[in-house]
C-alpha cells in the first residue's frame, strides 16, 4: 500500500462476496465454482493451481470488471 501511495495509484479492496459476485454471478459461489469461471473466462484447459493463484486471478479480474 505504501508503494501505490507514493505513486499516486489507486488502491481497492473486495470483500469474498464481491469477488464471487463479480466471478460468477452471486455471492455465495464455493470456491470450486469460481476456480471454474476463472478458467472458462481466460478459457484455460484446467483450473488454476495452488489455490492461491486462483485466488489472485479472482482479485485480478474483479479488478478488471469493476473498471469497464
């Protein structure tokens, strides 16, 4: 955060309801369902692994969605 500060940079944060909101249409999405919208919307051939990729890749385009 102190990084983005000193560069002027917006910073945002989502709550895990926004992010599954936003990933696969409702809030109360599990884990393996937004694993799996992940890889449909970047049309990879599995889901993302270790769990935290895709988790930053959730972030990642809640990111981008919000922006358009």
């Amino acid at each position: 955060m102190l990084v983005l500060a000193q560069r002027n940079l917006k910073f945002v944060e989502f709550t895990p309801a926004q992010i599954k909101q936003s990933i696969t249409g409702h809030g109360n999405a599990d884990k393996v369902e937004v694993q799996e919208s992940i890889a449909r919307e970047l049309k990879l051939d599995k889901i993302p692994k270790p769990d935290d990729a895709a988790d930053g890749l959730a972030v990642a385009l809640t990111a981008l969605f919000r922006m358009e």
